[in-house]
C-alpha cells in the first residue's frame, strides 16, 4: 500500500508539473487556436535563468530561501519577455495566415531556442542547486513525501487559483474569454486583442517557469533540450483534458501524471512515454475533443 | 526627417530589449562546481549591434512584403523571370539533361568523400520528395518521418542479420513495410486535423525509437546493428571505394525514379484530390472525394520512399542505432520541404541541396546549423512562404481567343 501512495504522490506532482506547463498551451490554443511549440523551450529558459542567477547569487554569498526567491522571480520575467518576444517576432505577422504556416514557425522557433541557449551555454546538464529546503515538519511522512514535492503541489495550487481567479473576476480576464470566444466581436466591443494576445503569452511563459524552477530544483538538473519532452508531455496533458479549457489542462495534467507513474512503477519505466504517447492517441481517437473540452461542430 | 528619427529611436530600443533578453544567457556562465562566474560582455556588444541592425532590415522586408500583398491583390502581379523560365518545357528538359549528365560523371571526376557527402545529399532528396507527398501536396504535417525512415533501416538489417537477405531483396520490401506503417499510423489519426495530427506523428516518432532503444531482444538496443552488407553486384566483390561509386548510382536512379512518380502522382487525379484536400478538406469532401482513402494513401505513399531510403541508408553506413533517427531528423527532412517550397519538387531537390551540403562544406558554422534552420523555418514563413521554388501548378489555357484577335 505504501508503494501505491508513494507513486499516487509520485504522479500528482509531477502531473501538476505537467498542469502548469499544459495551461500555457491551452491559453495560447484557446484564443488564437495554435499550438506554441516553443512552449516547451520558454520553460527550460526560464529553468536555465533561475540557474544562471542561483548560481551567481550564491557565489556572490546569498544562502537559503532568498536565493531561491530571487531565482524563482528573475525566471518568471524572463520567460514572460521571451514568450512576449517571441509571440511578436513569429506568430504576430503569420496571423490570417494558413493554419500550417504558425505552426512551421512554431517549429522553428523551438529549434532556434533550443540551438541559442546550447551555444550560449553548454550542451551539457549542468547540476541544479537544490533550492527547496528539507522542512523538519516533514520527517514523519518523509519516506512517502519529501519537502520537494509538498513545495511543488503547494505552488502548483495556489497559481491554479490565482490563475482561475484572474480569469474569472478581472477585467483582464473577462477581455480573455470573450477574445476566446470570438474575437472579431471582443475587438468590436473594445478590447484590444492585440495586447490579450501577448498577455496570454506572457502568463502561459511565466506559469512554464514556474514549472521550470519547480522541476529543475527536484531532477536536480538542467540542459537546453529538457524543454522539448517537457513541451510535447505538457500539449499531451492539454490534449488529454480538452484543449483551450483550463479545468482540462490540470485534470489532463494529473491524468498523465498518474498513468506514467503508474505504468512505470508496476509495469516497466523504460517504457514511460511510450505509456504518455499512447494514451494521447488512446484519447484522440475515441475522445477528439479531451476529457472536458466541448466537441466544436464545424460550419460551412 | 522625423521618421528616420523615429526608426533610429525605435531600433535603440528593440536593441536594448534584445539586450536585456539575451544578458543571463549571453554574458553570464556559471560554474557552480568551481564557483566561478563568468562575464562575457563581448557578446552584449554583438546582440546590440546585430539586433539593431536587423531591426532595420526587418522592418524594411515586412514593408517590402505589404507592398507585394498589395499588388498581389489588384492582381497585376507579374511573373518572376526564374518562374517563366521553369514553364518552359523545352528549356526544363534541357536541363535536367544536363543535370543528369552531370550528376553521371560526379563520381569519376571527384574522389570518395565527396561521392558519400553526395549520397547522403541524395538520400535527404529523396526523403524531401516523400515527405512533400505527406507535407506539401496533401498537407497533412507530418512530424515523426524519421520513423518510416528507422522502419525501413531496421528491416534491412534485421533480415540481412537474421536471414541473410540481400538488398535488392529487401529495398521493395522496406518500402512496403514504410507503407504499412503509414498506414497503421494513418488509421487512428484520420479524423483530426492539422494540428493535432502534428502531435501524434510527433509522438509516434518517438515511441518508434523509444522501442528501438529499449527492445533489445528484438532491436539489439541502444548499441546498433553492425556490419550490414553493402548491396551487392552479381556477386562481384567490391572495395569500398568502388561500392560507395556504386551506391552512389543506385541513389540517382532512385531519384530519378522518386521525381518521376512524384511528377506523375501531381497530376494524377489522387494527386489532385490530396490538393484539394490540403485547401479545403470540408469543400473537398462534399465534391464526393473519399477523405479516408486520399489522405492514407498520402501517409502511405509518403511513408514508403522514406522506407525504401532507409534500406539504402543501412546499406550505406553498414551500421545503425536508434540515435540516427532523432526528433531532429524529422525537423530536417520538414525544414527541406519548407524551405524548397512546399509541393514543389524543384524546391525541395534544391532544398536539400542547400540544407545539407552547405554545412558540410562550411565545417567552421556546422555548429549554427540547427540555429539557422530554425531561424530559416520561421523567416521563412514570414516572408517567402511558398519556399525558395514555389509550386509551378499545370495550367490549361484557351489560345483559341488569342488567334481570333490577332486576325481580326
């Protein structure tokens, strides 16, 4: 019983990893209906930043939680710029464009990210500091759950709030849904669709920091192609739970989470994404539209 | 005057942005085993400079782009002069005569190395025109090519491993097995679209090698295959020098024989039926084609150069592992098709030309291959998104009307 909890606790927080990096898929898809295959590597950017800045912080003599503080903050901003950047220089001129052509450059721009921090950096992992402390609290349960893990579901929870309540109550987020909805109609009745674009972007990059952080202080590890497993798992959790609804991305994300640690803990981790990549086409194939997304009919 | 003050003030600012961008990643590296940091404010200089010049080269190409959109509306848009030439079929069958002789004679005149970069060149041709059945002409994107590819290698040297086949035997037989693949792939994803499609063949592509790696019972796993036989010539022993001069000859036939089917497949009628479904799949559809049919065979008939290729492949190399056929691969063979132009078989031959000779001939920037790539997908799409080569569409005229006005 004991193995079962600890991999139930195992696949919750890494599917809530997986839920944070999904939402930024799902936003992006959900108004401008493109898949932002640079997502991925917006994440491990804003890993490598919180690296970077640890690592200095450190050596310039900052201990403990304010390192990683600073790390966590100056990794949100970054990956916001980058996703703002990025959003502008390839996706703003392709709109009204056919649908293939955001795509390729999506593509492209995964590429080009990844090749960027490789030769500015390294192409090696590069060992990442352990920024969550061992809480004492926590010895009792530590054989099931460490520290790492309880930091990880609590921050994962409380930006799931935070998001749902930006969506829900602020003006910000009403100009979201109704872009979704219909943009020609939100730009009529006043929104300026342009700047929710980007700032979806900027929210769905900061979230993939997040995880970035996040996962990156737990593995222990960063390099510049962590961003592309991540990436195309995430869009699988998206998927999973119905793309371009938020609800979906996390339940997706869980679902995902669960299968692998599951899978790879009763029948073979070798096999792991083989398990993920199935279960995207398991659902695909007899629920197109996911888990809780709405099955769109299309008009003529 | 004010507007050039106006863009000085706004490419200072796109550099500083690019600045502050690139400044963790750029300037800072960490060595946190030595604990050492450090600072390479060259490279800010660099972004700075660079970035403000090609804000200014941006700006002046997106203005360029508006300009031809504009004319391309009032419809006055007049032919460029390589696309007229390219209509022409006396001067199109003239060069690819000469082409082909010149492609005869490449081996005789060069030595061996530059005869394998060749091949390789020709085999990333071939993939190019497979995956333009898929990408370019049915519009189905394709992100897990390199599968069919792995199928089609794997065949070739576990039959050659285990029954002693040979390689005439297996090269139809890879492509039939590329096929089915195509075909076991196609089934389950024929109801989504574009972008979910993307997906899944990327996924697939993974699974792919994931199994190659971990089933070593049946793959022999991460370390490969070894010593598969080169093809054979009526069982004359061959040195390498002499087999890489062979090889080489069966890679040209085999080009000459993927643009002619292509060529043809164009104008067949499921080569327009794939057009029209790449268009418009519900317009397409509702003319009666068959949705499921078109779009298998376009997997299918996509997947099985890539198979037939991967036998060539195997044979060549005489030694595989699951590395060969990474994601990256498949962004290859996708960004030749992009680049070439999507659908244009002129263009991806010379996309792939470009894409994989230039690095080879310029050792010193094969480290900003990938970088350029990506930059060139996006750019690419941007700015010129029928590819280097658009797709020259046979067209049907009426010169009947013209003699009459001439006359009268």
């Amino acid at each position: 019983m004991d193995y079962f909890i600890e991999l139930f606790l195992g696949g919750l927080t890494r599917g809530s990893i997986y839920a944070l990096i999904a939402l930024g898929y799902t936003m992006v898809y959900g108004i401008i209906q493109l898949i932002n295959f640079a997502h991925g590597e917006i994440y491990m950017i804003g890993a490598f930043v919180a690296l970077i800045v640890a690592g200095v912080c450190t050596i310039y003599g900052f201990t403990g939680v304010s390192v990683l503080i600073i790390a966590a903050v100056a990794a949100v901003i970054y990956a916001s710029a980058y996703g703002y950047t990025l959003e502008k220089i390839a996706y703003r001129p392709l709109r009204g464009a056919p649908r293939l052509s955001p795509l390729i450059s999506a593509i492209g721009m995964s590429i080009f990210l990844q090749n960027y921090v490789l030769l500015a950096q390294t192409p090696d992992f590069l060992p990442f500091p352990s920024l969550i402390p061992d809480f004492e609290f926590m010895e009792p349960v530590a054989h099931i759950i460490g520290s790492p893990e309880l930091v990880i579901l609590i921050t994962t929870f409380v930006t799931m709030i935070l998001l749902t309540l930006l969506i829900k109550k602020t003006k910000v987020g009403k100009a979201m849904r109704a872009t979704q909805q219909d943009m020609n109609m939100a730009r009529l009745v006043g929104v300026n669709v342009d700047r929710v674009i980007s700032l979806t972007f900027v929210i769905g990059s900061a979230l993939a920091a997040i995880g970035g952080v996040l996962v990156a202080s737990y593995i222990g590890q960063v390099n510049f192609y962590i961003g592309f497993l991540a990436g195309v798992k995430a869009f699988t959790a998206a998927v999973l739970g119905g793309i371009g609804s938020i609800p979906g991305a996390v339940l997706g994300g869980l679902v995902l989470g669960w299968t692998e640690s599951f899978a790879a803990g009763y029948i073979s981790s070798d096999y792991e994404d083989v398990f993920a990549f199935g279960l995207l086409v398991l659902i695909l194939i007899l629920r197109p539209a996911g888990l809780l997304g709405k099955s769109r009919k299309q008009k003529v | 005057m004010t507007d050039m003050l106006k863009e000085f003030k706004q490419s200072i600012l796109i550099s500083l942005w690019f600045v502050f961008l690139t400044f963790p990643l750029m300037v800072v590296r960490v060595n946190t085993t030595e604990s050492l940091v450090e600072w390479r404010w060259m490279n800010m200089v660099w972004v700075a400079l660079g970035s403000f010049i090609l804000s200014y080269l941006w700006r002046y190409m997106l203005a360029r782009q508006q300009a031809r959109k504009k004319v391309a509306d009032s419809g006055l848009e007049k032919q460029s002069k390589v696309t007229l030439l390219l209509e022409d079929a006396t001067f199109r069958y003239r060069a690819m005569a000469v082409l082909l002789v010149l492609a005869l004679i490449f081996p005789l005149a060069f030595d061996t190395y530059q005869s394998t970069i060749m091949i390789s060149a020709l085999i990333y041709v071939v993939l190019g025109l497979g995956l333009n059945i898929t990408v370019g002409l049915a519009g189905l994107l394709d992100l897990g090519y390199v599968a069919f590819f792995a199928v089609g290698a794997y065949s070739y040297a576990l039959l050659n491993h285990h029954f002693d086949l040979g390689f005439w035997t297996v090269l139809p037989l890879g492509g039939i097995l590329g096929c089915l693949f195509g075909i076991i792939l196609g089934f389950p994803i024929l109801r989504l679209r574009g972008d979910y499609l993307a997906i899944v063949t990327l996924g697939f592509g993974m699974i792919v090698k994931i199994v190659l790696e971990n089933w070593s019972d049946f793959s022999f796993g991460p370390s490969g295959i070894a010593q598969i036989d080169r093809p054979g010539l009526f069982g004359i022993d061959m040195d390498l020098a002499g087999s890489t001069i062979y090889i080489y000859y069966i890679m040209i036939a085999m080009v000459v024989f993927t643009i002619l089917v292509t060529m043809r497949l164009r104008n067949s009628r499921i080569g327009r039926a794939w057009i029209a479904l790449r268009e418009d799949e519900i317009a397409c559809v509702a003319m009666g084609i068959d949705m499921a049919r078109t779009k298998l065979s376009a997997y299918a008939l996509g997947a099985f150069w890539a198979g037939m290729v991967g036998v060539l492949f195997a044979a060549k190399t005489t030694f595989i592992n699951p590395a060969s056929f990474t994601f990256m691969e498949s962004a290859i063979i996708l960004s030749i098709v992009v680049l070439g132009g999507m659908g244009s078989i002129l263009g991806v031959i010379l996309g792939a030309f470009i894409l994989i000779l230039l690095p080879e001939y310029m050792r010193a920037f094969s480290e900003y291959r990938m970088l350029a790539f990506g930059a060139a997908m996006v750019l690419m799409m941007i700015f010129r998104p029928q590819g280097i080569i658009s797709n020259i569409r046979q067209k049907y005229e009426y010169k009947g009307l013209q003699k009459e006005t001439d006359n009268g």
